[in-house]
C-alpha cells in the first residue's frame, strides 16, 4: 500500500478490525519511510452490473429500487422494516452471484414476486398487479387462484375465519 503522506512503496499495517457489520477490514498502517499512520479499507469488490429493462433500454443496478418496491407492496402490512431489507440483500446478493454482467428487469421481479410470496401474500400480490399489469378482476383472481392452489377457496374461507377470531 502506498502512503498518502510520502508516496513511499513500504508500509506495515499495525492494527486490523471488522468494519461494516463484518463487510469489510479496516487496517492501521504506518509508512516505514515516514512514520506517519493512515488508514485503508478492505472490502468484497461488488460487481457492477446493468438492468435491462422491458424497452430494451440499459441502466446500473440500483438495490434502492428493488427496496421501495417491496416497501409499497408491504404497506399497511404486518412485515418489518428488517424483514424488507433483508428481502432486498437478499436478491442483491442472488444477483451478484449469477455472476453476469445484465440482468434483466423480469429476473429481478421474479426474484422480488418469490420472496414475497413467502413474507406476506398479499403484499406478494400488490407487487405482482403491478409488475405484471394487472388489467381487470379477473387477472387478481386468477393470481389468487395461483397462489391457493387447488383447494383455494378452503384455505381462504379458513384464513378469512383466523383472521376474523384475531379483530
């Protein structure tokens, strides 16, 4: 590591921690040539990576989005800001260990639509009537159906009862 102070070649690193919850090294070095400390950072170099999306057009990856988009859908719903973010590193890292350089928007919200299936579904379905254009009740309905299966309308009447003895 080169020292800021003299641009000498030589330093020795004198102290070494965790940083950042554990995501990167913070290290106290000292200049040989000099003497003075500085410290350095060490951490994963994330890949960066496009998102293309449905015009074909291309822009970075940005967690944020993903994030507010699991944040609407989780509105005036039982789920934890914890349990949001955690959703969000989640597909972040799922995306950065696929390893490619473009990911296509559809990709990512599947990734967001299968998490949220098992955190809350409605919120699973507020996300899905958006990406996936809703355009009538019979669209909802269909996805409902989807999600209950094939004894649907049972585990509905018995969610509907839970829900009803819980207020």
């Amino acid at each position: 590591m080169k020292c800021p102070f003299c641009e000498a070649q030589d330093t020795k690193v004198v102290d070494s921690r965790p940083a950042e919850d554990g995501k990167a090294i913070r290290r106290r070095r000292e200049c040989i040539a000099c003497g003075k400390r500085f410290t350095t950072y060490e951490k994963v170099e994330e890949m960066l990576f496009m998102v293309v999306k449905r015009d074909g057009s291309r822009e970075s990856f940005d967690r944020n989005k993903i994030l507010t988009g699991i944040m609407r859908a989780c509105a005036q719903r039982p789920v934890t800001m914890d349990q949001m973010e955690e959703v969000a590193s989640d597909i972040e890292r799922r995306l950065n260990n696929m390893m490619e350089k473009e990911v296509s928007t559809q990709q990512i919200g599947e990734m967001v639509m299968d998490e949220l299936k098992e955190l809350d579904e409605v919120a699973y379905v507020r996300f899905a009537s958006v990406y996936r254009q809703f355009k009538d009740v019979g669209t909802f309905i269909a996805e409902i159906e989807k999600l209950l299966g094939p004894d649907g309308y049972k585990k509905a009447k018995k969610i509907k009862n839970k829900d009803t003895k819980n207020e």
